[in-house]
C-alpha cells in the first residue's frame, strides 16, 4: 500500500495539514474520529445501504461498442453519471454526513464549482434534515445556473464569492472562514480529495467504491479485474482517486489523469506561472479550473505510477459530441476531457480500457449549444 496516507498525512512529499490555527481543533477532532467512524460495521452497513437503496449503485460498467469499434480497444465506461443527482460526488456526501452526525454536528458548509458537489451536499442535508450552506463563486453561479436551483429547491443557501477570479478557489476561501467562524457546530464536506489531512483520504476512502465495483465488474465481463489502463479527468481529483484507488498497487494497470489545459498549456492561463506563482486557470469546464490538486495525485505524478496528461477546451467539447452520437450519451465536460484523451492513445488491438465517466452533461447543454451552434 505504498501509495496510501502514512500516520503523519503525508503520501511521499505531499500533504499534511496546512490551517490556520483556528482550525486545528476542528481538523483534529476529524482526524482522531475519522477512521474508527468509517471502520464501524454499524456505519458501513448504513453507508452501503444508502449506496444501493438511494444512490442506485452499483453503477453499470458499460462496454461501449461503437467506442470501442472506432479506438481498436474494449473501451468500458463506469457510468457515475447513472448517480442519484448525476455524478460521482455523492458517494463521498453520503459518506460525510453520516460521519458529521457520528461527530454530533447540526449544520453543514461546502464549496462548489461546477455545482455538482453544491448539488450532492444539499441532497444528502434534506435527506438527513440538516442546515446546508453552499459557497459557489458568482461566475460559477451564472455558467451553472440549473444546479444552483436546484440546491435552492433542496434548501440549501447558496452564497455567492465575489473576490479574486469569482470561482471555486474562491469558494473554498469563503467556506473557511465560515468554518472559522462555526468550530462547534458546523461540519465541513470538502468534496475533493483536496485540504488538510484527513480530508485527501477520507474522500478517496468513500470514492474508491468507484474501483472496488469496477474490479468485480471486470471479472465478470472480461474474467480478469486488472484493465490495461484506467482513465479520469482530475480537477481537485476525487472521481480520479476513486477511479485509480484499487488499482494503484497493480502495477501493470496504467493510470491516466487528464487534467484541463484550457486554452493550451502555454497559453498563460494555466494555473500556475514558471516561478510557481499560482494565477487564475481557465477552462470551459466549471469543475476542472481549479488551480490545485490533491497530494495522492502529486505523489502518483511525481513516483511516476500515474501520466498526468492534458486536454484543451475544443478537445474536450468534441469528445463530448462524439460520445453523445455514438452511444447516446451526454457527458459532463468535465467527463469528456478523459474521454478526449483516447484520440492520442495508441492501442494493439483489445486491451480492456476503464473511463470513469464522472458525471452527466445536462448542467453542460448550454455550453455544447453555444459551442456546437446547435
């Protein structure tokens, strides 16, 4: 398991818990709590019952035929967007929340982007009757409308971020201050494997459903529960994590992150400038402009056991468009830059290839009409 949190937060040179020290008690009580809580035979009966009875998982690995016709490969989708509420995200809500009743907590906080998680987090406070407070950067806000009614139609408050590029750094930045603010009460639901240590591990713990279903899946249709390779796209990197988790000490599995290049690597609006100065990113998807990642990532990266790879705009829109119309399938952007990187892959001819296909693309039709001129 060398690829997994050792006692300190670490995995290699990355992680720890980096807070304001207002922060520490409320980041130590989770890390103290965190694994005997989900170890609990009591909490993971009732963690996989609402997996299956209300999620509506497992979710299907599907063998996409003309996909796979058109690459030379057995190309199997893990469809997260067949998800209650469209994506990958609410495995890890669900987790979280009955952890915050564990710890006693009344009112739930969280940052969203492409509001997919905003989306999950108010879910899972109605379901379990808790206040919910969602901060989501003002151009996130105007670019996702649908989500941000329907987390105001769950009861959710959604909070607008007004400071620096008004996206999901931003956020993040207004969530710990509330956090700050509400140390007793409030339980934060981070929902990448992004943050201060627990955070990284906790929400890879409740993503890696996403592989442990995968591995049996494969037996089943291929006889053998190791792929090829296995792809995700990465913002903030939890449906990765969750995609990479049981396959990362299978060696002769390839794992491949595709991350948003925007308009192009060079193009100056990439996340970070050549002295390591962090500058707004973009990218035509809201979940994937995040100008970080989680420290598992960085530790794959770095030991060589993930490629980190990139895809523009364009890319990922047409890949979008190319799925819709050979399987009859909408993908998230977000999904499609994963889905765009199997136009650079060269394949022998019938290896088994797994995209996670992290979520669904109705938050996306405005973006694809425009594009698309549909």
């Amino acid at each position: 398991m060398k690829y997994k949190v050792n006692e300190k937060g670490y995995y290699g040179d990355f992680g720890g818990a980096y807070i304001p020290e207002m922060l520490y008690p409320n980041v130590e009580e989770l890390r103290q709590n965190y694994l005997k809580i989900i170890d609990d035979a009591d909490f993971q009966k009732e963690f996989h019952q609402l997996l299956k009875d209300y999620v509506g998982r497992p979710s299907p690995l599907y063998l996409a035929n003309r996909l796979s016709e058109r690459y030379g490969a057995n190309i199997f989708l893990k469809r997260e967007d067949l998800n209650h509420t469209g994506a990958h995200k609410i495995n890890n809500t669900i987790g979280q929340i009955l952890l915050a009743e564990k710890l006693g907590k009344k009112r739930i906080i969280a940052e969203t982007g492409a509001g997919q998680h905003g989306v999950a987090t108010a879910t899972v406070c109605a379901l379990r009757n808790l206040e919910c407070v969602i901060y989501m950067g003002e151009v996130d806000i105007e670019r996702q409308a649908p989500n941000v009614a329907r987390m105001k139609m769950l009861g959710a408050k959604v909070v607008p971020a007004s400071s620096g590029s008004k996206t999901l750094k931003d956020a993040t930045n207004e969530a710990m201050r509330d956090w700050i603010n509400n140390p007793v009460d409030t339980h934060y639901i981070i929902g990448s494997v992004v943050g201060p240590h627990p955070y990284p591990d906790m929400v890879a713990i409740f993503q890696s459903i996403i592989s442990e279903e995968t591995k049996k899946q494969l037996i089943e249709q291929t006889g053998n529960d190791q792929p090829d390779y296995v792809l995700a796209c990465v913002g903030g990197g939890s449906n990765a994590m969750g995609m990479f988790y049981h396959f990362m000490d299978d060696e002769n599995v390839k794992l491949i992150a595709v991350e948003a290049a925007g308009k192009g690597v060079s193009s100056g609006f990439s996340a970070q400038t050549e002295d390591g100065q962090v500058v707004e990113p973009h990218s035509v998807s809201a979940g994937l402009d995040y100008p970080g990642i989680g420290p598992q990532h960085a530790h794959l990266f770095k030991t060589g056991r993930g490629k980190y790879v990139s895809i523009t705009d364009e890319e990922s829109l047409d890949a979008g468009l190319l799925l819709t119309q050979l399987e009859g399938i909408i993908p998230a952007i977000e999904s499609a830059h994963a889905l765009a990187y199997l136009e650079k892959m060269e394949f022998k001819g019938g290896e088994n290839v797994v995209v996670c296909l992290s979520g669904r693309g109705d938050k996306d039709l405005d973006t694809y009409i425009k594009y698309f001129n549909l």
